[in-house]
C-alpha cells in the first residue's frame, strides 16, 4: 500500500490534472484574450484547488 507521501502524490497529481482539465476547457492556453468571466471562474477554480491541497495536507498529517 502507499505511505502517507505516496497517498500525498497521489492527491497533488490529481489536482494538477484536475487544473489541466479545467483550464484547456476554459481556453486558458488559447491566445485569445480572455472575457472577465473566465479568469473569475479560473480564480475560483485555483481556490478551491489550493483548498483541497491543504485539506489533503491535514488529514496526511493525522494519519
């Protein structure tokens, strides 16, 4: 089984393709410019994702 750093791997590396995911269906790598919108979405999405790193973060540190 994995330790508590493999389970922490695990939950980073699906966070990062969670943000891939999200920002290539938002158009966040296209050169076009950007509407208003969508880097307020982007935002939220990047806080909810910091969120889930740092509440993965505690429960790997009680277990």
């Amino acid at each position: 089984m994995l330790g508590k750093f493999g389970i922490f791997i695990v939950i980073l590396a699906l966070v990062f393709l969670f943000f891939i995911v999200i920002s290539l269906g938002a158009g966040f790598f296209s050169k076009k410019e950007k509407s208003p919108e969508i880097k307020k979405y982007l935002k939220s999405v990047n806080i909810l994702l910091v969120f889930i790193i740092v509440v993965g973060a505690i429960l790997i540190l009680f277990l």
